[in-house]
C-alpha cells in the first residue's frame, strides 16, 4: 500500500482498536466479545498529521510488562501514529476498566518496512510495571488453512478508510475467521510471516482501528494461542469488510520477541 494509505489505515487502525463491517457493531459485523480476554490491550493513539485525530490500536499481553502490536502502530516518522503514552491491559471497554500502565519503551522489528504489504509489521511494548493479568501464550505455529481462529478489537464499527467517517464502540469486539490459504489473498500478500485470514460472517473483518490487535485460536489444551497480530487489508480491495484480512505471523517472530524481552539491552530500534 501507499505510505498515505498506510497512514489513513494506521489512523483508523488507531481510531479502530475494534474495527468491523458497517453496522452498530464492531470489527465490522462482529459481536460484543463473549469472554474475558485477560490479555488484550488497547494503545490510544494521536495522529498530528492528520490534524491530532485521536484512535485506538489494540495489542496482546505476552510478559507480564509486555505487549506486542503492529509496528505501523507504533511509527512516527512513517505512518504518523503517536502512542498518547499509555496502555490499557484487560478490559472489554475502550477508555474504562482493566489495569493501565505508562509506556517505558517500544521496540519496532528491525526488518519493519510500510509497503503493499507491509513488511514485519510488529512491535514491542514495554510497561512501566508489571500488570496481574494473565499473558497469552504463544503459539508454536498457525494452524493449518481451514483452522477456526477470532479476532479481537476495538476499531470502527463503519467500514470506511476515511477516519473522519470511523465509529468506534467502547464494548470489545470479536469475530469469528479462519485460517486462509496464502492463495486466498492478493498474490504476495501471505507467505511464512504474513497470514491471510478469512471471516465465517459475510462482509465481515478488522478494519481501521483494530491495527495491532490479536487473533487467537485454540492450542492443544484449549487455551487460546496467539497467532497473529493485525496489519492490514488481505486484498488490493479498498474496503475492511469486503475481503480477507491480513496478520503479522507471530510465531514466525517467536524468537525475535524472545530476544527483546529476555535480552540484557534493547535493540537499536527501540523509541522511547
């Protein structure tokens, strides 16, 4: 995608914590979440260029003091997303609940590039303290194509780009998807760090705001598994809802992740 595109999505996606198809409900056509999900978190955000439009991106607790996100969420100089400086770790609500945390620092993946798609689009969020709710595991490996997974977030309940047109709820959203087959998405679009995933609901997905956000399947045990992280549109099609999503694999970052949080010092690449 373009670095405008990049950026109206990433504002969205800002704004979008839960995005979802055009209806009252979030990720658009999804549904009020139906459990307690201890791990999610949301990130508010500000875009000064785009006149200090304020939003949303979401992010899952992996570390007591950690969250992981996507990189454009968290990328001043490319996408103009601003973190306000604080995280809000396991609440259903947007702005209330759940236990909230100063950002210390934030480590972007040093092979981070905004493009179509983009490119290692994680990141790494370091609390100023360490919270009491439950980290996610994660997972060994996707599932296969055809694999049931779930969405979460808080982004725009309408499916619009424009982020002046963008409604976001305060309740948590989810969605049910599954795994796609990289065949599913744009040619180019998934390969072994990008997954392309698919809605069970017609003209449903995450959309401008859910930036950042889980999507989770269940493990061996029953325990839901993070697998992917959202990044962006699936398809060259312009709309959220109107096709498949597209998610930074999180086990194929696995050991990089590793070496940020049990490292004695940060990489390079981290910002205050």
């Amino acid at each position: 995608m373009s670095k405008l595109k990049a950026l109206v999505i990433a504002v969205t996606g800002v704004l979008c914590a839960t995005a979802a198809t055009g209806t009252a409900e979030a990720i658009v056509n999804g549904t009020d979440s139906t459990a307690r999900y201890g791990f999610m978190a949301s990130i508010p955000e500000t875009v000064p260029q785009l006149g200090d439009v304020r939003g949303v991106c979401g992010a899952s607790l992996i570390h007591p003091r950690w969250v992981v996100t996507a990189a454009h969420c968290v990328d001043p100089e490319g996408t103009g997303a601003v973190p306000d400086g604080t995280v809000r770790i396991g609440s259903d609500r947007r702005t209330s609940g759940g236990t909230l945390r100063a950002i210390d620092r934030v480590v972007r993946h040093p092979g981070y590039r905004l493009g179509q798609p983009n490119v290692h689009d994680i990141a790494l969020v370091r609390l100023d303290r360490p919270v009491r709710e439950r980290p996610i595991r994660l997972a060994a490996a996707p599932g296969a194509p055809g694999t049931p997974t779930r969405l979460l977030g808080f982004g725009t309940t309408l499916d619009t780009t424009d982020i002046t047109k963008a409604v976001f709820p305060q309740r948590l959203q989810q969605l049910d998807t599954r795994r796609g087959a990289a065949e599913e998405c744009s040619p180019g679009y998934a390969d072994a760090t990008r997954l392309c995933t698919i809605s069970r609901r017609p003209g449903a997905m995450a959309c401008v705001g859910d930036s950042g956000g889980p999507q989770i399947e269940r493990g061996r045990h029953g325990r839901w598994e993070l697998i992917g992280t959202t990044s962006g549109p699936g398809d060259t099609d312009s709309s959220c809802a109107g096709g498949p999503g597209l998610y930074t694999s999180v086990p194929a970052h696995a050991e990089w992740i590793r070496s940020v949080i049990n490292g004695p010092s940060l990489h390079s690449s981290a910002r205050r």
